[in-house]
C-alpha cells in the first residue's frame, strides 16, 4: 500500500471519527470538497503543504494522516 492510499484510508477515518463531512473539513482546511474526495479516494496525491492544511483542520499532527496502522 503506498502513502496516497494510506492518507486516503487515515484521512476518511479522522474525518469520520470527529463527525465531519467532506465539505465541512474542505470549508476549515480552505480547500475544495472535490478535492478532499480525490483525497480519500487515493486518485491525487496531495502536497506536502495541503497535508498540513488538512491536518491543522483537523486539529491533528501531519503524520497521522501519513502513518500506517495495524
């Protein structure tokens, strides 16, 4: 499993555990929700800066989005 698809899995995971949709985390993050569904769909990579966006939306360390599980 590459890195893309590890994000995509952590990232709908959070997003999830902190009862957020794809819009709303687009609106905090200041991206769009299209391309948040890119995201966690693992069809784009996203940019080290857009990562940090996401998490600080978040409110989590970039590395989590990034870390592999289990």
């Amino acid at each position: 499993m590459d890195l893309k698809e590890v994000m995509a899995i952590n990232l709908r995971r959070i997003r999830h555990d902190k009862q957020l949709t794809q819009e709303e985390l687009a609106d905090r993050a200041d991206l769009s929700a299209r391309y948040i569904g890119a995201i966690e769909r693992a069809d784009v990579s996203a940019s080290v800066t857009v990562l940090g966006q996401i998490a600080d939306a978040l409110g989590i360390e970039p590395a989590e989005l990034v870390t592999k599980s289990g």
